[in-house]
C-alpha cells in the first residue's frame, strides 16, 4: 500500500469530525459571536459533511479517487456499450488556476491508463457560463459516448446539463455541481463545511481563549468558500477565540502580505490565522517573519511552497485539502457506467486533511511550488514529468 493513502486512511477514521483594492472586508467579530449568513449555512448538510469525516470509506485503501462515502449505488445497465471503444468527451470550466491545472494534468494521464478510451474529446470554457453552454451543445453532435461535465457556475449551467442528459447520453458531473439529479452521477470531496471545520477545530484547540484569529478570504459570493467560512464561523463562535478581522485578498499574494501586516501593527498580536484557500500561505507567512515575530498557528492548503515552508520553519500548522485526485474519479466512473456497472448516484470522496506528524511525507522539493500533494498522481506512469 502507498505510505500516504494509508496514513490517509487511518486519518480519516480518528479525525474529529490580480488584484484590486476594491475587495470587501467582512470586519471583526466579537469573541462568541458569529456573522454565518443564513443563505450559505445548510444545518443538515453542515452535519452530514462533517459526519462523513470520520465514515470508512468504500473502495480500496490505496486508491482514494476510488473510494466511496456511504455510498447509494444505481444501475447503470442501459448504458452498457460492449466492445471496449469508447469516445470520451470532456466540458471543463476552465485550467485558470494551479488547481485546475494540476487536476487536469491528472485527468489526461488517467485516460492515457484507459486503452478502451479511444478518443477523448475537450472543450474549455475558459471561465465562462456562454462558452460552456456552447461547448455542451457542440459536444452533443460528437457522437460521445459519455460526457464529463465540471460546471463553471452552478445555475446557469444547470438547464444545459438537463439539455445533455435529454441526448441520452450518460452524464457525470465532477467537482461543482448542478441543480438537478439528472447526471449519472456527482462526483465531488466532502464539501466545503468539511474543509472550514478543519482548519477551525484545529485554531480552537491551538489558540487560547481571547486568543485573536485572522480570516483571509478569497473573494465572497462563491458557494464552496462561503461554505468554508460559514463553518468556521461557527466553531469560532463557540470557542472564546476572537476574529479579529475577515479580509478578501482576491487570491493576491501582495495583499494577502499587506493585510497581514497592518493587522500585526493595528492589533500588535495575532494568535491564528485560517484560510479558505491556501495559494497566498506563503505569503502570510512572510508577514509574520519581515515583521519579527512569531509564526501563529496556520490553516494553509496542501500546495507546495507551503508544506515546504511549514516543514522548513517547523510551523505549527494543518492543511485541509479539496484533493486534485478527485480528477481521476469521473475517467473510472464513464467506464464503469459502459461497462453497465453500478455507480453511487451521489459519488463522495474522501476528504483528508495534512497534519501536524505527516507533513513531511508529502514534501516534493523537485515539483513546482503551486503542485498540490494531494494529486494521487505519483503512480502515474511518467511521473513527475507531466506535472513540473
């Protein structure tokens, strides 16, 4: 078995549950109080996703794009395409960011496993709802066999991935999701709740009450983040810790500097520091560092240049992941639903989260800095070639 997924698996058991000036801030919090807005905070499905952290996962231990979270199978026989020779086809919402970018390096390589796919057709919409509505209708009139879909937004998107559904085609849905059950099957890690609890438990255990938090943010509006935010508000709420500040970098490493810089001269301590994403950590931390200080208890994301940094610097830190391996699944699940095999209808990947004693284990110093551990790529035939 691969040292990493075992880990992984074993983890997943014992775990409790470019710029602009114009970005919002969200402000400070009072210690007990929370600013969860109502319209991204689910109850139920705060719980669910939280509850299936500690599920044991369906599939095989060192294959965790494989794996399954109580999974509700539905048959697939209708779809059933003897022969082995298969057109795949592919609507992407974009490779605009090191995520995707890694995901889909990922993804071509898993065809490139697949004999029986002998075409694989990609359209990219390159971040716009117009262009991916247009590329489903084109892909329609290809003769695909089974249809990827990775929305770019999740309503607009949605009567389109009806109108591919209605072809007769099987669908699958990866990564984002849409506003209807028509796909084969959603294929997606636990969720945003998930990845927000887990950087919040671990600031809740490392910070002392009174203790201040620092939340940096993306850009608001987006469902995933809002998720992530809404249940790390929670947990703060409950916890005596006071956020200080909710700040939106729009992904901008000199922002993200600037901010934390002129909250360490405004509050003179910060004591914690969680994000929704962790592609500006780096950045977060040099603050700390050019201003002499302490390095606070960190939540960063499971690229590179911060799993390089946190081991180097020997910070105290977690790394929630929303895992590039998810990229594999939607290749293995096309080719089981022609092969006429029962898929989950609602395919939920394990979601882990880098810790404390096993960073060091997914340090890659020779990948870029942006390369995400979390890739289960490095079985891949030609690894690390395709991905630096």
């Amino acid at each position: 078995m691969n040292r990493k997924w075992s880990v992984l698996a074993v983890a997943a058991l014992l775990a409790p549950t470019g710029c602009t000036s114009d970005l919002p801030s969200a402000g400070p919090t009072p210690a007990g109080q929370s600013t969860t807005k109502s319209e991204f905070f689910d109850q139920t499905e705060y719980d669910r996703q939280l509850k299936f952290r500690t599920a044991k996962p369906v599939g095989p231990d060192d294959k965790p794009w494989e794996q399954m979270l109580d999974p509700e199978l539905v048959d697939t026989a209708k779809y059933a395409k003897p022969g082995g020779k298969h057109h795949l086809c592919f609507s992407n919402a974009a490779v605009n960011n090191p995520w995707r970018q890694v995901g889909w390096k990922t993804m071509q390589q898993e065809v490139k496993l697949r004999p029986e796919i002998t075409k694989f057709t990609v359209l990219d919409a390159e971040g716009k709802d117009d262009k991916q509505i247009s590329d489903l209708q084109s892909l329609a009139g290809r003769g695909c066999s089974a249809l990827i879909v990775s929305p770019n937004t999740t309503a607009t998107l949605t009567p389109a991935v009806e109108a591919a559904c209605a072809t007769g085609v099987p669908v699958i849905v990866f990564d984002r999701g849409v506003q209807t059950k028509c796909p084969v099957t959603y294929i997606h890690p636990i969720g945003g709740f998930a990845f927000g609890a887990d950087g919040a438990e671990f600031l809740k255990d490392k910070v002392p009450a009174g203790g201040k938090v620092l939340a940096l943010r993306i850009l608001p509006g987006v469902d995933v983040l809002e998720q992530r935010w809404a249940a790390a508000d929670k947990i703060f709420a409950g916890s005596g810790v006071k956020v200080v500040g909710v700040e939106f970098t729009g992904g901008d490493a000199a922002k993200t500097k600037s901010i934390v810089s002129d909250y360490l001269q405004r509050e003179g301590k910060i004591d914690g520091v969680w994000m929704d994403a962790g592609a500006t950590a780096v950045a977060a931390v040099e603050a700390f560092q050019d201003a002499g200080v302490p390095v606070p208890p960190f939540v960063g994301e499971d690229q590179q240049d911060f799993l390089r940094t946190w081991a180097a610097d020997k910070l105290t830190a977690v790394a929630p992941t929303y895992p590039t391996y998810q990229w594999r699944t939607p290749v293995i699940a096309a080719l089981r639903i022609l092969e006429g095999k029962q898929v989950p209808k609602e395919w939920v990947l394990p979601q882990p989260k880098i810790t404390q004693d096993r960073v060091q284990d997914y340090v890659e110093q020779d990948m870029p800095p942006l390369h995400y551990a979390m890739c289960g790529c490095e079985s891949m035939p030609g690894y690390p070639g395709p991905w630096r």
